[in-house]
C-alpha cells in the first residue's frame, strides 16, 4: 500500500511553483540567491544586465490588471507581443515574486 504523501511545507509549494513557472536558468538564478551565493551562473550573462532580468514573460491572460500586477512586483515592461507575452526587465532579487501572480505562465530569459 503505497505512503501518503508528506504534507507540502510553504518552501515546498513554494519551489514547486517556482519550478513550474521558471525556465531552468531562471530558476536556478533564483535558486542561487536564496542559498545566499554570489557567484553567477555562465547563463545568466546572457540574460542578466547590472542585476536586472531581461525576460519573457508568458500569461494565461494579459489585461491592464495583470500588467499593473507584474509593475507592482517591480517588473517594467518593455515591449508586448501577442495577447499573452510581454518582455521586460526585472532586479533578479525580485524574479521569485513574479510567481505568485496567478496569470503568469511561464518566465524565460530574453536573449
């Protein structure tokens, strides 16, 4: 009979989501400042610029709403492409919060 699973701890859901919702280099830029570690990955100097994220951000959904919700999260928009993808910069410190807003998708780098 098989176990039940152990219940998920908020760190759980936590990199649960993160990892749904960010492309591997993304998450593991995340991943390396919350363990404190300073040193970049070879990736990230192909999207990170003076400790920002050029990224593409994809939406289930994009309206006025979600656009207000990703500049509350410090992210700026810079261009949008079709009816759910926006490309933008954010401070890398605050890449994990982009996904905790419902309608993102799916967070690449922009390279």
């Amino acid at each position: 009979k098989d176990a039940p699973l152990p219940p998920q701890t908020p760190e759980m859901l936590q990199e649960h989501r993160l990892k749904e919702k960010l492309y591997s280099w993304i998450f593991d830029l995340v991943s390396r400042l919350q363990k404190g570690d300073l040193k970049p990955t070879p990736n990230e100097a192909k999207f990170v610029r003076d400790g920002k994220a050029e990224i593409q951000i994809e939406l289930t959904a994009r309206s006025p709403e979600v656009i207000e919700k990703l500049k509350a999260a410090g992210f700026e928009v810079v261009s949008e492409k079709g009816k759910t993808i926006v490309f933008g910069r954010i401070a890398i410190e605050k890449l994990a919060s982009l996904t905790e807003i419902e309608e993102v998708k799916l967070i690449l780098p922009k390279i």
